[in-house]
C-alpha cells in the first residue's frame, strides 16, 4: 500500500523547495567543494592502481 497521489505530491514539492534552499546557501557550496576535493584526493590514482597486475 502507497501513501496517497496527495501527499507524495505534497512531499516531493517540499523537497523541491529544501533542495532549492540548500543547493543556493554559500556556505554549503563551500563544504560541498571541500568535500568534493577530499574525495577526488582520496580516490586519485585508485583506478590506475587496480589494472596493475
């Protein structure tokens, strides 16, 4: 049993709206970025790494 077409409706615009106030605020483009790099370093030369036999 599904929630009702209403209240999906409902949830997914309230997302919409959270996520559009998230993706705009600076300060978490900013801990977006750092993390994005901290990822990239993590993970650099890991996919070379793996083809060496």
């Amino acid at each position: 049993m599904g929630f009702p077409p209403w209240f999906q409706e409902a949830m997914q615009g309230r997302l919409e709206e959270v996520s559009a106030r998230i993706e705009y605020q600076p300060e978490l483009q900013d801990i977006r970025a750092e993390a994005a790099q901290a990822f990239r370093a993590l993970f650099e030369g890991k996919d070379s790494m793996s083809h060496r036999g």
